[in-house]
C-alpha cells in the first residue's frame, strides 16, 4: 500500500512535536557555549570570514608539528584582521604575543589540545583497539555502530592497500569481541532480531587510487578487487557492509560495483549501497536500482542520506560550466530524502532501509510512512553520526529503537578533514541543527513540509543580483558574457561512448592526403610528408602536402591581397566568423578530440581540453575584438572629438607548436583573422592532421578566400623563408625557445620592400616549478605534481619539470609521490585507463631518453615506469616516466627544458630558498605552490616570478580568460594568449581628431567638458 | 550725479512696455515663417542636429561652385537622417532626388538663391555702390549707419593689404556722396547735430596677418601701420571710425592700438572702441581706458555690445584648461551691460557712449540712466545690427531717434561666416530676440533686471550631471581625472614678460658642466662636448660630460640592482614620484621652457607645450599606472581566484630625440619608472642640457638612486654598448628610422647571460600630409599647414611636409599658402615676432639645406624665404622656409623625410586620389585633412591610414591622452605614447590563481558566479 506524504502532514507533525518533546532543553554538545568548542562554533556562525579561518586552521593543524610552526600558523590566520575574531579566540595571536617563549609553548599546546578534543567529539578512535573500546560503550548505550574508517584520500595502491589492510585489522580486533556482544533489544545473534552487529561502511575510491569516471570499467574492477577482501572478512563474521556513496564522480562505478558484488553473492543479503537525496538524479537511480533488484530478484539496502558533498558538487559544476547536479534549495533535498524515502518503503519487500538524517521532521516523516504502510520494523533502521545531534539519537532511540551511530575512526590528519565536514554541516545557514539548536527556530517552521518551505523560500527569494558582466553586441544581436566551454563531464556514459566511435571513424580515413590550403583552394605539392600514430608508427594518420617557398610567396600575395579588404570588415562581423567557427568545433568536438588523440597521443580529456580551449579562444577573441572595435573618446574637449581605434598591422604568419595542436592554433589564427591580419598558418609537422581541421571550420564559417591560409611545410624549406617575407607583418610562434629566439632576430631585419616593423608574438619554453610547503595538503599535492608533471607525457610548456620540496616534509611527500607514481598505467592514449602514452614521435623520443640519461646521471632515480612491452614492441614512441631526486639548481636537468615525461625533485631548507630555486632559471611560464600558510602563498604571489601561477593547483590546464596563459624572461615576449591585452599585438593603433568648431560654433555634445 | 539700477525698475519696466506696446504684432522678418528662411530658422531652433549641419552647410555653400559639387553636400548634409529633417527643407536630398538631372540643377539653383538671399538680409551689399546704395536708403528711412568690411580672416599681408584697399575704396565711394547727404534730425553737417555721418567700423586683426598675442609690440605697430591711412581717409571726411573688438586674444593690442592712435591725433574725436560685457573683465578694462582718457586728457567714444564670440571663446578656454573668460550666465552679460553702460553714462563728459543691443531691458535700462542722470542727447546713440531686430530699431526709432545701424558688405564668403554668426544669434536659446519674437515669451519676464533672471537660473539650475571620470587613488588620497596643462595664455602680460627673465636667467649659467649622473651620484667624464645656441653657435650653453661603455656598464648595473627593489614599489607610490616631478615642472616651467629656446631654438609657445607635454605624461602615466596597477579578477568561478596584474620588465634604457628635449625624454623616462623598469637614459647629444632637467626633476622628487641615471654620451661610443647589453629588458626610443631600424636588428638578438627578450619601443619617422579638400576652409587650412610645416623649423616627427591639394581648389590654396609664407618673420626663437628660426644644429642645417637643393631640383620654387642677413652672418643654422610645387609621389623629396622647412606641394584630381598619395610613403605617423565634406572626413578616417590623423586642424600639436600619439609602418611599432596602451609595453602581465576550496569548501564572494 502507498500514501501521499501531504495528508500525513498533521500526523507527521505530531510525531515531531513528541519528538521534540522528548527531547527538550537537551542541545548537541558541540553547540555548549561553556566549552571551548561551542565558542568556536557560536562565533563562526556568527562571522563567515572567522568560520572559514577557522575551518581552514583546522584543516591544516595536523601538519603543524612544530611550535614555530603552529605559532607561526596562528598568528597568519587570526592576527590579520583583529576586528574580526573576539578576543577568546584570538589566543593572543599577535606578533608581539608569540616568539618562541613560554607563554607562547603553553597556548599552542592548549590550542592544539582543544582542536584535537574537537575532533575526538566525531571520531570514535585513532586506533582499532580504541574504535573497539567506544563501540563497546555505545551497545552498552543502545546503539548499534557501522565504523568507518577515515583516510579516503589515497593516491598510490600502496595507500589503497593500507586502507583495505586497515579494514582488515579493525574487523579482527572485533572478530574476537562481537560473539560476546549480547544482541540489542533481542535475543540471538542479530541485533533487533534483524541486523548484524558488525557493520562497516566503504569508501570505494579510496580502495583504488586510479579510479576516474572516464575509465569506468577499470574503475569498477579495481574497486572490487581491493573491496572485495573486505567484504569476504565481513560475511565470514556475518556482518553487514555499506557502500558508501562519495562525489558523483564516482557514483556510477560505486552503483556498478554493488551490482557485480550483489550478483556474485546472490545469497548474501547484507550488501547495502548508499544514495544522495540532495542529487536531481536521486529518484531516477534510486528507482533504477530497485528495478535491477527485482528483476535480478535479488534483495538490496539503501541508506538514503541528504549529501555532504553539496559545496564540492556545486563549485566543481559552476566551475565546469556543467548543470549543478545537487538541488540549490534545502527542502528541495528534503523533499527528495521524504520522497525518496517513501519509494524505498513502498519497496521494503526487496529493499532495506537505512534512514540517515538528523532532521527531526524527516525522520517523523518516515516514520508515519512506514506505520502507514506497515513496514515491518525489520526493514528499516535510523542512522545518525557519531558525535553529532546526541538528543536527536536519544530521541530516535526513544521512539524507533533500530538507531545506528555512523562512527569514523582513524589517524588524526584524515580526521581533521572529516571534523571540517562536520563542522560546515553543524554551522551551515541551512542546517536542521543549527536552526534547531542554535538559533532555536520555532518547532512549526522545523516541521513544516519542506514543499511549503520551498514554496515560502522561492516566494521570498531576493531578486538575483544584476549581472554586470558587460554583454557585447554581435552581428545577430547581443552576445552571451564570455564562459569557458564544458569540459567533457565523462560521468556521462554518452561521453564516454562518443569517443571510440569517432575515433572509429577517424581511423577509417587513415591515409588520406592533406593538401595545402591557400586563397580558398586546395593545393596538392608534390613534395609530402606522412603523419603517424605515435603509439602505433606503422599507422599513417596522413600524408600531408609540403609548401616550398613558392608556396609560400603564394599564400602571402593572396594574404597581402585580402587585407586590403579584409581590415575594413567590421570587427563584430569579423568575430561573427569566429562564432560560426566556434560552432563548428562545437558540433565536431569528438571528431577533432578524436584526431589529437591518434595524431599526437593526448589523452581524452587532455583532448577535449586542447579543442574546449580553441572553442574558448574564438568566443573569447569574438568578444575581445568587439570591446576593442568600439572606438573609444580621448579626453572631453569641447570643439573637438577624438576617437582612438585600432586597425590590423597586416598578414601574419603563424607558426605553431604539435602539443596544443588545434588549441594554440586556432589561438593564434584566431587572433590574428578576428584583428584584421589574413594568416599564412604553418601547423607542426607532426600534427599537420589536426591543422588541416581550421581548414574545415573556417571554410564552415564562410572566412572569405585568402583570409586563412594553410600552408604546412618543412621548417628547413620554408620556415626562414616565411619569416624573412617582407609582406609579413606579424608573427605569432609557439614553440621552443632556440626557434622563437631564431625567428626573433630574423624578423628584426627589415628586408627590400618591407612596409612595417614585424611583430613577433612568441611564446616559448617554460622550466617550471611546483613548491610543496611544509604544510602542503599533501592529498592534493601529490595527485597535482603527478598530473603537471606528466599528463600528455609533460608535453606542455606548462607542465612541472622540478618540484621543490621544503625539508621538513620532504621525505613524506617524496614517499607518496613515488608510491603514486608507480601506481599508475602507461599506454596508449586512446585507452582511458592509461594515465600517460608515448611521447609525440621519434624525435621527441630520443630527445626525451637523452635528457633521461642526462637525469639519471646528475640525480639519483626514484621512479622510472616504462611502459609494458605490449606497447613498446610496437615501437611506440615510449619513453619511461621518470622521477629523479638529489638534483640541484646548478644541474642542467634543473635548468634545460625537456619537453617530456622527466620530473626532478629538488630540496629547500625553507620557503624563500624553494621560491630562489623556482626562479632559478631563464624561464619564467608557469608554477605552483601548494600551501596552507596563507603568508606563504602571498610572499609566492609577489616573488614567485612567472606568467602563470597557481596556488593549491597545478600548473597546467590554463582556462582562456580565467587563466590568461604566457610568461617572461626566456619563455616569452610577456604576452598572454586568452587575456585582455592579447589582441592588441596585432593591431596598431589609430586616432582621429576632428576640430568640430567651424566659425566659432561647435555642438555641444552630452559628455563635453562644458560650461554647468 | 549717479543712480542705482535697482531703483530705477520700475521706471525702466514702464519705459519697456512702452517700447513693446509701440512695435506690437512686428516680427522680424527672419522669424517669418512664411517665408524660406523663416522656415528654416524655425526647424533650427527645434532641432539641435538640423541647426548643426544648417549652419555648417551655409558656412561651406560659398565654396560649392558646381552643381555636382553642391548637390553632393546638400547630399552629404541632409540626406543622412532623414527622420530629423521637414520635407519643406530636404529638398529631396536623397540618392535617387540627385544625379545631375535638370530637375536636381534647378533645384540647386532654388537653394543657392534662398540661401544667398538669407545672407543679403544682413548684409547690405557686395560691392562698395550697392553699399552706398543701401546706405542712402537707410538713411532717407531716419537711420544712421556704421560701415563694416567683411573679410576679416586674412593670413597674408597680401590680404590684409587688399582690406585696407577695401575700406579706402568705399570711403572714395562715400566721398563723392555724403556731402549731398542732409543731416539726420538736423540742420549742418552733423547727423543729430552731434553725428558725422561717415562711420567705419575696422577688425584691427584683418589689417596685419601676423597679430599674435605672444607679440604685443608687434602686433600693435602692424596693426597700426595698416589702419592708419584708413583712419586719415575717415579723418579727412570728417568721419567717424569705431575699431571693433574681436576674440579675447586681440584685446589688449586693439586697446594699445586705440590709446596710440587716439594719442596721436588728440584734437580728433571722433575715435571709438568697443567693449564686450559678456567678458568678465569689461567692467575693470572699461574703468581703465576711461581712467586713462582722463589722465590723458583725451575724450574717448566706446560702444558697448554683449560680445559675439561666446562660443568660441568658451570652447578655446575649455580646450586649454583655462578660465572660462566669458559670463557664463547670459544674464550676467546682461548685468554687466547695463553696469557699464552706467559707468560709461556717469562718465558723459569725458565719454562718448553707443549702445549696441537688440535687448528692449537693456535699451530701456540705458534710456532711463541717461534720462535720470541728464546725459545730454549728444553724449550716446543706439546701434543695432543692419537686417536683424527690425521692429527694435524701429521702436529705437521712435523713442530715442539717435539709431545706428551696423552695416557688414563684401564678398559673399566672408559674408557667410558673418550669416552664420547672426543665425546663431537669432536661433541662441538665450537670445532676446528669438525669446521676444519666436517664443513670445512674457513680456515681464522679458524685462525684468537681469539681476532677478540669474538669481531664479541659479535656484532652478539643473544639478550637476555627474561626472562620469574615475578619480584614481593616490598615495595623499583620491587624484583629480587627468587634464592638459594648460598652454600660456599669452594674452596675460606676466606669462609674456616671464620668458625674458627666463631666458636671461639661464644666460647667466652658459658654460657650465653637465656631468653624468649616475646612482644618485654626479659623475664627471673627461670626455666632453659642448651643445651651443642653434640661433648663434658662439654661445656655449654648456659643456656635457659624455658616457663611455665603463659608464653605460655602471648605470646599467645599478639600475639593474634598483630593479629588484624598484618592482616590488606599490603603483601608487612609484606613481607619487612622477606627480612629484611633474610638480617640480609646473614650478620650474619658465626656466625649462627658456633652456629650450635657446638650446634647440623652439618657438616661445613651443617651448612651453613641450614642457606642458613633459608635465602631461607624468600625470597621465600616474594615474595610468594606478589603473593598471589594481589586480584584475579574471573569470567569477567559485572555489577559485584568479588575478591578472603586471610587473615590470627591467633595465629601460631610454634614447631621446632633441626635437621634443624635455616631452619625449620624460615621456619615455617615466613610463619606464612608473612601470617599475628604473632607466638608463641617453638624452641627445645637442639637447643635453635641456636632458639634465630631467636629472633635477627627479632629484627635487626624491627617487631612489638607481632609478634614473643620466648618460649623455657619443653615440658611435656608447649607443651600441648600451642597446646589446644583456641587462637591458626595454629599449625605449624616439628618432629616426634608420637608428630606430638599426636598434631593432640589434636588440633582436640575444647576447650570453640575458634573461629577457628585449622590447624596442620605437618612435620613427614620418612624411606627414595634410590633404586640402576643394570645399576646404581656407582661411584655416592656410594657416593650418603653414604652421604644421614650418612651426619649429618643420622638425617635428609631426610636422607636414606634403599638402595634397585637389585640383579644383588648387591655385587658390597656392596662392594663399605662396602669400601667408612670405608674410612671416624669420630670425631666432628667442624674439616671439619671429615666425620660424634656425634648425637645430650645423648638421641638421647641412642635411636641411641639401634636401632643398633635392626639392629645387624636382620641382618648382613656390616659396624660398630665407633669414635676415643680420641673423645668417653670425653663423646661425638657418636654412630658407622653402615651399615646392610640382612634386609627385615617386619624387624622393615627396618620399624621405627631410626633419626640416621643406613643405612639397602635390596635385590630386580628386579625394580619393589625395588619400592615395597621402599613403604612398612607408611612413604612417600623421596627417591631416580640411574639409567640410562629411563624405570626404570619414572616408579620410578609415582610408587616410596614420596613427594620427586630424580633421580640420594641423597634424601637430598632439596632447597627451586627447591625441595619444605614434604612428605605425616605418613609424613605429604601433604604440602610442600618452594613451591607454602605452605604458603596457614595459610590463609582463602575470596571473595568479589560487584555488580556493579546501576540503570541498570555497569560501562564496560576492561576485562569484554562484546558483541564485
């Protein structure tokens, strides 16, 4: 039988009125304003800037293992703004207070005594033996437990393996204690006559340190292969597991994983999985995998719980540009846990039920759901955290028995990350908690049915704030604000499919001549050149057609030809051929991701992110060159109006670099079209393939003949020629430094005939440094370096060469890095499960295994992965993924850029020393710098002298705008592709005076400077 | 006896009624809407925009000799926008109404004659009989008459010659007529028995071509020298003669001149002046002349008027930051008029009063003034303007009979500038004609004290619009928006005197030492050379230590040790340096301004707009800076922060130009500053002394050392040295193309132990043309080009040295330009009558006068004016101000850039060809066009393609910001100093991007992108 919750709402209610009830003038500890804690939680609820202080102080006390440390950590995030942080708190966390004294030993150790009994109040032990002894006392209470082991974040197997080995050892020091466990509020072995005492819930990921959506299948296996042990250990001694459900990311694996281990022990009930009410997909899966059980005929358990991840979910969509997956208003989930709830119930013949909420009003909800329904006890529990909301689960006990304590147990470092998740839960504006006993909200307004509060909250819902991001007018009316193109979210399985398929497709073509491209006509040479898969030589992508000089002379007539007109065309018309573009690679990203992926060997999403970004260079540029076509007013002189406007310098040539082969490309043809410039392009030999598509999405757009030029060519034959063209009046390059520095002095001489100043637009080499602090959130650090340093094979000017480690944290970080390290796949990129491929042909190869050997010799080898022989014998451009140590500034591998998978680490005795060495080269691209000392990250934002640098992030995968990309010194002219000031490069500026007095009269216009 | 105006009220309203009630139901005939010009005064003053091309159309209809020519403008004019124009008056203006048809050649002929019969209404004949002609009638109908020549813009002697011509040719006229005249109201020879009836009104300005207000003296003796013989002709007839006041500028000569000449000829009375009331000095300067008349003993004769160049006068105040020298409340005018008139009545005995106005409050306030006071009749006239007002005159008439018209004849184009200023009047918001006659507006409002009007304007005045402007934050709080300093008034005797003791000043330290200076130290070199006075090389104006590669060596070290404190110096703070500086400028602006006349022989008030510029760029890159200097956030995604800011490059080593000394040094040498880049500044050898300013402003400004270092020296020594160093980020110079090129070469390469690519911001050469339009304004465009050539001997970057001429217009620009050339005064800087004067130095000279040996040789001489014997005999560097005709674009001299008093003549046979030689150099740096086509101006725009252009004005003279200035081809690089872009070009832009979240949680600023 079923029910509408709206005509149980009086019923409802009345059981949270008793409820409450029950449990008046009892309030959570950790709302106690006489403990230390309860101070610290009344103020940040009080103060935003205090709470997010203060959670971060938390976050990163473990790492504080020094006095000079802690102090010096204190003092940085609570001596700034004194105003703000009541003098309780303030712990005399001044400059003057601190100093190495007495006092000062005596306050950190109070302070860190008083966090640590903050996190002691959610974690039930830092030991098994301890977990044991409080889960004792909690049966002797009432209360059955499921324990949960902190540390989820594991970067290498090894930290995987250690996580499962600590399953492990918990469930024996409880294997010799549970028979002797008398059963609650039953006789036998199961408590309540239904449920097994012993009860662990999983976090999936953590089992696997590869786990990644975009690899579903080996994310599945390796889960399963490191839980699987665990839950054998857990049925031998009868128990209960609960898969724990974490980002979205990795819900799909998480849900499949059950199925497989649901299946493989049909007979073996005691597998539950959890899901997320504040997910909008929540019913859909929830229903889903109700559907799967009946049809599999196989019982299940859900725990239903509102979500912890709501802030993670919702920045990482509104930073991807993805819909925000999680429910914006509070009652939404609410109504989602109560809906959700009431599908589960009505299923409870083949589904248990686990109701995990705090909320009084939800759990009164389910309640009178399961009455009304008549829901055997057995089929449903309460569960609550361990350390929060005690009336609440003194409540529950009361009136529904069956209540289960959420308990983590583990080391204190992940501990402080579950204590900061706890602490945002409790102090949330939206909290049930913190409305019901903090800030003590009428118990009506508590229980209402969360539709009527969403009802009231959309009623009263402040008018959204204007947008003031400035929207600029195209050829088809206004234009969107600029937002960088969706990075492809591969939770989806229609992403994850459309990739095999277009690279199916693409392989079909293999072989297929590329001519050049020159006056809107293809040009076949008798000159060619083949492109290959680097994973696979013997796989010709292509043969390409080589320009000669006379083609060049060619392309740059028709060019010099076009400009005439071409640079009168209206800048927002000309940006309207960049949308049209744009639009193109839009409605053919897979294809073009496809190709990178076979012609160069980037990775999938490393793929999507090099074509994302052409997309965003075009819709960036389209706007640029509308805000900058808009002449602007100098001064405001009556009798005069002077207008300043740009004009494009001439034709450009474009030579660009293989690794961002269609990015960096369209970047720079981009420009140099939407200013005004017709482009002679001259794409990487190697990545002619990938070239040859702004070929097609300009002839898509409809860009006028001779406006883009496609001119691929041997660098030897042609490249000089190019730059030497007196006809050419820009030249944007990427690539290395030795060839933007020949191009430069080149391009510095002014040949017969030349009619401008060439401008060369060159963006080189980077060396660039990563700096782990001593109090680097190491979970992060590791997986960042890894990332920087060896996506796409470290192929990018961005990408990390040297990480430079401060002392103190050096052999920690080092440990995990190598362990990380080694844990990951080699092969081809066209396999999602391998995180690094070849390198991009057999040059690079051979470049790449010199500056190897060179590594090997100035340092001392801490991980060298090679790729497994399946791969290489194919001859492959595989080269190993090397980490090297003991390296110094002075070593070339310090100071040479190697463009491949070589990572030197290198040691600081402090901050400023590892900020010396990062600026130790003639390289200044990017870098980063992981650190939770906030003074540290402002020294490293001033002294830390790059293009780009980024804090608590990799240095790799710039955004167009967000992360406007280019460097100094030796690795560029100090421009930034994808910023404000790019364009500017290709155009000169202009301005016209007009005296607009004529017999002493001038009209008088609204923003003269006139008389009042 | 005296009275008070407010007392008199009363009286003066009842007097005014009166005056109404006796010309009820009149109008004049220019409101009658019954007819053409009625009609078109009506839509005038209803539509601003319409009024705007009306009157710029009446302005330029004189030039329109074909039917094509005049059905293009009307085209031009009026068919743009449809919607604000009657169909009564479009004529059919549109593409279709026109195309030569007969239908469009009558319809011109219809809009010539009305507009030519508008024009007749004021003016009372083209020739001198018509003249005569008029005048008898006017005076059969009772009206006295002052006779005026049209014609006043002359810019040659020639035609200030054919003026003087003009008035004896008319007086010979009335000669043969008057004595048949019987007197008005009179019996005698006398009109009121007091009258002569001869009357002539001179424009002093039209009588001498080179009036200038820097040259008092001379512009006086010239002045004179041509209006006394019409002065003995009007004498001799027994006449009357008024010299008229023109633009504030000429007042203090036209006054001077008045006192010589009524001093002269004391027994003869009949001399008058005019005052203009709307002036805010007119109250003091008419207590002064009539001071002096007593003093003197000489009775005097002013008229008053309210003054005709309102707008004018305010625009100019308003384009050079100067105070506003007109009433800006028409009732002030109104006040003071009838203030003075007061003075003047209080002061009958001694002087003679005319009163000129159409306002009935202000004649009836003078009336009863003069009635109270018992001013005999003899003592004071009316006068109105011939064709305007006619039922005032005619009450004028009837109630006080004394009435003068004001007669303009002459040629219809000057007579058309005159129109236009009487339909501004008529159509003028605040005329009292178009409120009396077009608004009927009460006539209580109309008469009431002008005092009474003002207080209610002031308490009805609209509030202030805001203004607009960001006011950047300085280190002493928030900077005024930038402004120009304003240029010296010379019409203000103090800034006239302030130059000579100036001058003689700096005389005093001739010959002394310039040493090197070098971090915060003087640094004496063995090696010297002495810079000399251009106008007379036996003067020494110093002697300059000279840099060798062991002093660049050292001022590129320290400065390169200051970077790295330098950089990290707040913007605002670096900024506060330069306001400093600039501070020190405005204080010491007479002695720099007086070092550069004598070093590199510039004009006066081209001294002064040098140092202004100077002064210019330092407040403009202070704010710039500041601007630029707040962090940008780039992109609004949560859970990350990303900032866009700039750093400077490094070491600028700054080489300046002589022909700009202190503006372009300091131009450059502060945007390398402020940017954080400290600089090595090599100023030119023969403006050393002016460079070493920069030394003492930055001294007086507190820099640290380091930051600025002052290297003079050789450079075949030293120039090289300086431009290879490795330390060296920025090259920052000003000069010509063959360094400016031979710079780029070599910087472009990289030397061993430099970090940087070097950036070469590099100002070259121009060509410059200005294009003379067939229906250009001649009067200005003369002007125009012989100051944009020949101002400062031609050697400016700027300066023209091409006029493009269409052939349609040609010989009658030719010769004018031929007749104003030969009009100026050649001879040293220092003299303020000279026009032109010596080129910079031997070398300039020898390089000058072998470029005119190249321009005889390919063309025709128009012009070869060389200096006076006195001058050239003591070795000065003159070479003659030299005009050539008949040049082509493939003639070298139309080609190179000669940096001195070379003008070549081209022919184009129509616009579009003008713009095609316009751009056939390889320089693209400035030009000009006149014009009053609208068409022609903006294809100009887009088609004349220089970094500056200017439309009807010279194509020098640019300012800071209004005119950001530079130029591209073989120009420049594009950049534009003084403008928003500038300063860019020393700073590396860098981004830093911090993320945010930790453990899943990002702190939510305010403009973050976040769900609503």
């Amino acid at each position: 039988m079923s029910v509408e919750i709206s005509t149980l709402d009086p019923q409802v209610i009345e059981r949270g009125k008793v409820f409450f009830k029950s449990i008046s003038g009892e309030a959570p500890s950790v709302f106690n304003k006489g403990w230390w804690t309860g101070k610290v939680m009344d103020w940040a609820m009080k103060n935003e800037d205090f709470k997010v202080q203060m959670f971060r102080f938390v976050d990163v006390l473990p790492y504080l293992n020094t006095s000079e440390s802690l102090s010096r950590h204190i003092e940085e995030y609570f001596a700034a703004d004194d105003s703000n942080i009541p003098d309780v708190l303030k712990w005399g966390a001044t400059k003057t207070g601190f100093g190495g004294g007495l006092v000062a030993k005596v306050l950190n150790k109070t302070i860190r005594s008083n966090i640590e009994g903050m996190a002691r109040q959610f974690i039930i032990g830092q030991k098994a033996k301890e977990a044991v002894k409080g889960i004792r006392k909690l049966r002797k209470d009432g209360f059955a437990f499921v324990l949960d082991l902190l540390g989820e974040a594991t970067v290498s197997q090894e930290e995987a393996q250690a996580y499962l080995d600590g399953y492990l050892e918990v469930l024996d020091a409880l294997e010799g204690e549970y028979k002797k466990w008398d059963a609650l509020d039953a006789s036998g072995d199961l408590d309540w006559g239904s449920a097994p005492k012993i009860n662990v819930a999983v976090k999936p990921s953590a089992f696997y340190s590869q786990s990644k959506p975009v690899d579903l299948e080996g994310t599945v296996q390796g889960m399963i292969k490191s839980i699987e042990p665990v839950y054998q250990k857990v049925m031998g001694m009868n128990g209960f597991m609960c898969i724990d459900m974490e980002a979205l990311k990795y819900k799909e694996p998480t849900i499949e994983m059950y199925k497989r281990l649901r299946k493989k022990y049909p007979e073996y009930q005691h597998l539950g999985i959890v899901f997320q009410a504040y997910l909008k997909c929540v019913d859909h899966d929830v229903k889903d995998l109700i559907d799967w059980a009946r049809e599999e005929n196989l019982p299940i358990s859900i725990r239903l719980v509102k979500g912890a991840y709501w802030d993670y979910e919702t920045v990482i969509a509104k930073q991807n540009d993805w819909e925000v997956p999680v429910w914006t208003h509070k009652p939404e989930s609410d109504m989602a846990f109560e809906r959700v709830s009431k599908m589960i119930l009505e299923n409870h013949d083949i589904c248990h039920f686990a109701c995990a909420s705090h909320n009084i009003r939800s759990i009164s909800a389910i309640m009178e759901m399961a009455s009304k329904m008549n829901v055997p006890d057995e089929r449903y529990e309460f569960q609550v955290l361990y350390g929060m909301a005690e009336p609440v689960r003194k409540g529950l006990r009361n009136v529904a028995k069956r209540v289960r304590l959420y308990c983590p147990y583990g080391d204190l470092i992940p501990g402080m990350a579950y204590l900061v998740r706890r602490l945002l839960e409790n102090t949330a504006n939206e909290s049930f908690l913190k409305q019901t006993f903090a800030d003590e909200a009428d118990i009506s307004v508590l229980l209402k049915n969360p539709e009527l509060t969403l009802e009231s909250e959309l009623a009263n819902k402040p008018v959204a704030k204007p947008d003031k991001r400035i929207r600029y007018k195209g050829v088809d009316g206004e234009l969107e604000p600029f937002s960088n193109f969706p990075p492809s979210d591969f939770t989806e399985k229609e992403q994850r499919d459309a990739f095999p398929v277009a690279m199916s497709n693409i392989r079909k073509e293999f072989g297929k001549q590329y001519p050049l491209y020159i006056n809107g006509q293809d040009v076949v040479t008798g000159d060619t050149l083949d492109s290959y898969n680097p994973a696979d030589p013997s796989e010709i992508i292509g043969t390409v057609c080589q320009a000669g000089v006379a083609e060049v002379d060619k392309a740059v007539g028709v060019a010099k030809e076009a400009y005439i007109d071409w640079r009168n065309v209206e800048p927002r018309v000309r940006a309207q051929y960049l949308l049209k573009a744009a639009a193109y690679c839009k409605e053919n990203i897979n294809d073009l991701c496809a190709m990178q992926v076979l012609e160069v060997g980037k990775q999938w999403e490393q793929a999507q992110a090099d074509v994302g970004e052409a997309i965003d260079f075009m819709e960036y540029y389209a706007r640029e060159t509308i805000r900058l076509g808009e002449p602007r007013r100098m001064g405001n002189s009556p009798g005069e109006y002077s207008q300043y406007f740009y004009q494009g310098k001439g034709v450009a040539a474009v030579i660009a670099p293989w690794n961002f082969p269609l990015a960096i490309s369209v970047g720079m043809v981009s420009a140099a079209i939407v200013c005004g410039c017709p482009v002679v392009y001259k794409p990487a030999g190697i990545a002619s393939a990938v070239g040859h598509g702004l070929v097609d999405m300009f002839k898509a757009a409809g860009l006028p003949d001779g406006v883009f030029n496609y001119i691929p060519g041997r660098g030897s034959v042609m490249g000089d020629h190019l730059v030497d063209h007196p006809d050419i009046a820009v030249i944007a390059f990427t690539g290395s430094m030795e060839v933007g520095l020949r191009i430069q002095e080149r391009a510095a001489k002014v040949h017969p005939g030349q009619e401008h100043c060439k401008k060369v637009i060159a963006e080189m080499g980077g060396k660039n440094a990563i700096i782990i602090d001593d109090d680097a959130d190491l979970d992060e650090a590791v997986l960042g370096v890894l990332y920087a340093s060896f996506g796409f094979q470290g192929q990018k000017c961005s990408a990390c060469s040297r990480v430079i480690v401060l002392d103190s944290i050096y052999d920690r970080f080092v440990h995990r890095l190598k362990e990380a390290a080694e844990s990951v796949k080699l092969g081809p990129a066209e396999d999602p499960s391998n995180y690094m491929g070849p390198v991009v042909d057999k040059a690079a190869q051979k470049n790449v295994l010199n500056y190897g050997k060179i590594a090997e010799e100035e340092g001392k080898v801490l991980v060298k992965l090679e790729a497994p022989a399946e791969y290489t014998s194919k001859g492959g451009c595989y080269t190993p993924l090397l980490i090297v140590e003991g390296i110094t500034k002075n070593h070339r591998i310090a100071q040479e850029e190697v463009f491949g998978p070589v990572l030197v680490v290198m040691r600081a005795a402090d901050f400023s020393e590892a900020v010396d060495i990062a600026n130790s080269t003639r390289f200044a691209l990017t870098g980063a710098v992981y650190s939770r000392s906030p003074k540290n990250l402002e020294y490293a934002s001033k002294e830390f002298r790059v293009g780009n640098l980024y804090l608590n992030k990799p240095s790799v995968g710039a955004l167009v705008e967000r992360h406007a990309f280019g460097g100094f010194k030796m690795s560029g002219v100090g421009s930034k592709s994808g910023g404000p000031d790019y364009l500017l490069q290709f155009m000169d500026p202009r301005l016209v005076c007009e005296n607009t007095m004529r017999r002493g009269f001038a009209p008088i216009s609204e923003d003269d400077d006139w008389v009042a």
